[in-house]
C-alpha cells in the first residue's frame, strides 16, 4: 500500500524529468539517496514511539500521544486536506495518460475527465470493500510497474548507457551543481504516504512488529528504486543530454528512453503502467484518507455515522464514501471550469499536499522528541533522541526549500501559494479548535498516559 503511494513509475516518468531540468541535473539521483536518509532518521524515532500509540491514525496519533488531544485534532485536519487534495489531483494526471493510451492504440481522442471518471467509480468500489482486495489489486499493479522498469535499467545498464555510466549520483561537483535545493524538494515530494504503515495499524495482525519493518521496507525500497533508475535513466542519454532533453521534452523523457532502450512494445506497456500507477496511487491515498475519517469519526471529531466499519468487508466504507463525495466535487469543478488537467488541477494540489506533508513529518518528529524528552523507555539515545533530531533538522531544511520554490509548484502565482499555505494553517487551526472542544466534553484535553 506504501509504495503503490509513492507511484513509482508516477515518479520516474513525471518527477524525475523536473528534477533533472530544474533542480541539479546529472546530481538529481543522489538527491533520492540524501531524502532517504533524512526519512529514515525521521522513521527511528516515528517506530521508536509505534508501541505507545495504540490507535490507528498515524501522525495525528503520535502528535496526540506526546502533545495533547487538540493539537492531534489539529494535526488530523491538516492531514485529511493533504491527502485528499492529492487524491483529486493525481486524476488530473490519470485522465490525460488514459486518454494517451486510447489514442495510442488507435482509439478516438476523448475528454480527460470520462477517464478520471472512470477511475473514480473502480475507487470508490474498491474503497467499499476490504482492505484486502484494494491491496491484491495494487500488489498486481505496483509489480508490474517496477518489473518493466526494472527490464529498463537493466538494458541500459548492460549496454553501458550513451557513452559509459554517470558518475553524477557519487560527484560531488554535479551533486552541488544548478539547484540542489530544488532537486531535494522534487526528491521529497516523491516519497509522500509512507506514513501508512500506522493508518493500517488496525488491520495489521501485529502492528508492533509490522509497523517498523514495513516502514524501513518501504523507505529503503523506493529510495533505492528511484535512485538507481533516475542514474539509470542520466545514464542512457549521457549527463549533458538527459539535462537538455528532461528540460525540452520531460513529458516524453522517460517514453523517449524506453523506445531508445526497449523498443516500441517497451515503450506501449510503459505508457499503458503509467496510467494504471496513477490509479495505484489514487487508491492507495483513497484507503488513507478514509482512515483518517474513520478515525475522527469514532473520537466523536467528526459525524459518529462514519465511524461504523461494514459488517461483512470490516471496511470503513462511510467514511469512504464521504471522500469520494469531496473528491467527486473536485473532479466536476475542474471539468465545468475548464482548469487544465495537468498544468493546474494536478499542480495546485500537489503543491498543496507537498507543504502539508512536510509539516506533518515536523511536528511528528517534535512530538517524538517531546514525548521521550524525560524518560527514554528503555530506548538508546540515538533512537528517541539523536536520530529524530537530525530527522527534524532535515525536514526543516527542506521546508524552507519547499516554501522557497512554493511559487513555482503551483504554477508561478504568488496569490495560489499564499492561499495553499492559508488553507493549510486554517485545517490546523480548524482541527485545534474543534479538538479542543471535544476534549473538554470527554476528557480528552491531556497527553496520552
């Protein structure tokens, strides 16, 4: 469920290119390594507290546990906005990619929303049922994207690239060149949801021990996977030229190497897995925020309605349809507002959703550090101390990168950006609000014991 999230061909198809041509060229690759490393300081101290959270929720959870019932409502909120505001976006990158596909096989040119439509109605069918079925289906999916770029690497590889294998993912020299700043935030974005190890914690059978291990899993497997593929990928037209042709064509980057690489049939199947990653990870992020309503739900937060599971699929298939409502809305609004698809539904979202997790990876490291601040548990100081420090001090950088840049990810306008940022700290404010509310009716104002 993780990695579908991240999208893996949904990255090294869309991301990769921006971060070759914007941020610090034949140097993107080891941006991946630097974000892995920072994400995985981030995770010691994200699973050192896993065994004191007992509720499913992930960073609204851990934020409570260490600082109180408002500020986790707060933290919730944001969260939800987040996530949902990437689950809408993404169909605006699904819908043209569908219709890319049905034109590539000699089918007529169609509008982008009948495709994002489409999708919706298998999303919400599959966010009806069980966990189990959503997570059979991505299991299929998510193997067959990685398996096809992995045939691509390894040509690529094997022929020796354009002309000898970069050097640029070890030269510090092509690391530090152009914007690394913008080629961290781009590397950031890409890792987005694996946090969902803790949502699913209730249906894990031992989530003590399957939330850490799935977690370091997934954090390890995708970092090596877009690292080793975006070096790949520099590697088949040589440093300069995977620059230039990521900057004039990144929209066809990745199809114009696998053709280069794997021929025609490679490249058809590629397009054909782009798409069905985009739906991956919309059902991936589908599932996620429908635990955050489920969630909210049974802490009396939101409706008690959408608290209930189904009685035969255990789903919360309430709080699922109450998302697939928000995200129908926007869907329709996008269509009716004739807003592009890609350059400003997709866009503005994201931007959106790449502040928003960012801030949640800050406060759950602060709340980490707050809540073994006097007593360790048990625990090394690295693991409850040192490392989520180091964790903090890498996530706030890449903050104030994000900030910086947060113009140019929702499309050059400074009115967009300011908006984003109010609509984030108005969900926080909201949540705190309405959390503390609810807490003095239950009780719930305190830290967890």
């Amino acid at each position: 469920m993780v990695v579908a999230a991240a999208a893996p061909l949904g990255v090294i198809g869309g991301v990769v290119p921006l971060g070759l041509a914007a941020g610090n060229g034949a140097g993107f690759p080891a941006t991946f390594v630097a974000a892995t490393v920072i994400l995985l300081f981030f995770a010691v101290g994200f699973t050192a507290l896993t065994p004191y959270v007992e509720e499913a929720g992930a960073f609204f959870s851990y934020v409570r546990t260490a600082l109180g019932f408002p500020v986790g409502i707060g933290i919730a909120f944001l969260a939800l906005l987040s996530y949902v505001a990437l689950e809408a976006g993404v169909y605006g990158l699904l819908g043209p990619a569908g219709a890319g596909v049905v034109e590539l096989f000699g089918g007529p040119s169609l509008p982008w929303w009948l495709f994002a439509a489409a999708a919706f109605l298998v999303t919400t069918y599959l966010g009806y049922r069980n966990i189990e079925l959503s997570s059979r289906v991505l299991a299929v999916l998510l193997t067959a994207e990685i398996a096809i770029v992995l045939v691509l690497d390894a040509v690529i590889v094997a022929r020796g690239g354009d002309h000898g294998l970069s050097s640029g993912i070890v030269s510090p020299s092509a690391i530090v060149s152009g914007s690394l700043g913008i080629g961290l935030l781009f590397a950031m974005i890409s890792y987005v949801g694996f946090e969902a190890t803790a949502i699913f914690r209730d249906e894990a059978r031992t989530p003590e021990r399957t939330i850490p291990r799935a977690t370091y899993t997934a954090l390890i497997l995708v970092g090596v996977f877009y690292a080793i593929t975006s070096w790949a990928l520099v590697s088949g037209w040589g440093d300069e030229e995977a620059v230039a042709r990521a900057t004039d064509a990144g929209d066809t980057f990745l199809a114009d190497t696998a053709q280069r690489y794997i021929g025609v049939v490679g490249t058809d199947i590629i397009a054909v897995l782009y798409f069905t990653s985009l739906f991956a990870c919309i059902l991936a992020f589908h599932n996620v925020a429908s635990r955050y309503v489920f969630a909210l739900a049974q802490r009396d937060v939101l409706p008690a309605s959408l608290s209930y599971a189904h009685a035969r699929h255990g789903s919360p298939h309430q709080a699922s349809l109450w998302i697939s409502g928000v995200v129908a809305v926007s869907i329709a609004l996008a269509a009716i507002l004739g807003l592009d698809p890609a350059a400003q539904f997709y866009t503005w979202f994201a931007g959106t959703t790449t502040v928003g997790f960012v801030l949640l990876l800050i406060a759950t490291s602060v709340a980490v550090l707050v809540f073994f601040a006097r007593d360790r548990r048990g625990n090394s100081v690295w693991r409850v101390r040192v490392a989520p420090a180091l964790g903090l001090v890498g996530l706030t950088t890449a903050l104030v990168l994000i900030l910086t840049n947060l113009k140019d990810l929702v499309g050059g306008s400074s009115i967009l950006a300011w908006i984003v940022i109010a609509l984030l700290a108005g969900s926080f404010t909201l949540g705190t609000v309405v959390g503390g509310r609810v807490g003095e009716k239950t009780g719930q104002t305190g830290v967890a014991a």
